[in-house]
C-alpha cells in the first residue's frame, strides 16, 4: 500500500489553495499533483503498463516526470522511447495538447 506523507498532502492541499486567489482557477483544476512530491505538473506521460507497474509498484497513481524517472533509476529500470504511449500537456481552456503519441498504441 502507498502511504503519502503528511508533507505531500499539505503540498496538495496548499496547491488547491493557490487558485483560490484566482477566482477563474477555482472551479477548473488543469493539472495533476504527483503522488510523491506532491508537486502540480502540465507535462503529463502515459507509460506501458508493465513498466508503470514495475516503476510504480501498482497500477493506478501519478507521478510527475521528474519523480517517474528517479524512481525508475532506484530501482534500475532502463526507460525507452517505446515505454511511452504518449506525451501531453494540459491546456488551461481543459483540452489535452498531445506533443507525441506512439503510432502503435
């Protein structure tokens, strides 16, 4: 089981608080919040679910890039072009902006 730190959920929740003094923001949330920095991040990856799964430890969860490819060195875990489905940015009007995509998936 994934335990978060206290630390992260206060990262999150301080998150969601920041748009609060945005008023446009409360209501659309344009992002995902990294289960272990707790960071928002736009550039989001959709990985093979093998390599997820080994990465990670489980199927479902976010991780931004940075802590995604971090934990993939720790546990030794060689990354390819081919373990990415696709790469997309997360718009602000709510549409994905997908900048690669493999042809395959």
């Amino acid at each position: 089981m994934w335990k978060v730190s206290k630390r992260v959920i206060l990262r999150r929740f301080l998150a969601r608080l920041k748009p609060l003094w945005r008023i446009r923001e409360i209501f659309d949330w344009y992002y995902e919040t990294c289960d272990l920095c707790g960071s928002d991040y736009r550039l989001a990856i959709h990985i093979k679910e093998r390599i997820w799964i080994k990465v990670n430890g489980r199927s479902e969860g976010t991780l931004c890039m940075d802590c995604f490819i971090k934990t993939a060195q720790k546990k030794n875990v060689q990354l390819t072009l081919n373990d990415f489905v696709h790469v997309w940015v997360f718009d602000p009007k709510g549409k994905q902006i997908h900048l690669w995509r493999d042809a395959n998936a």
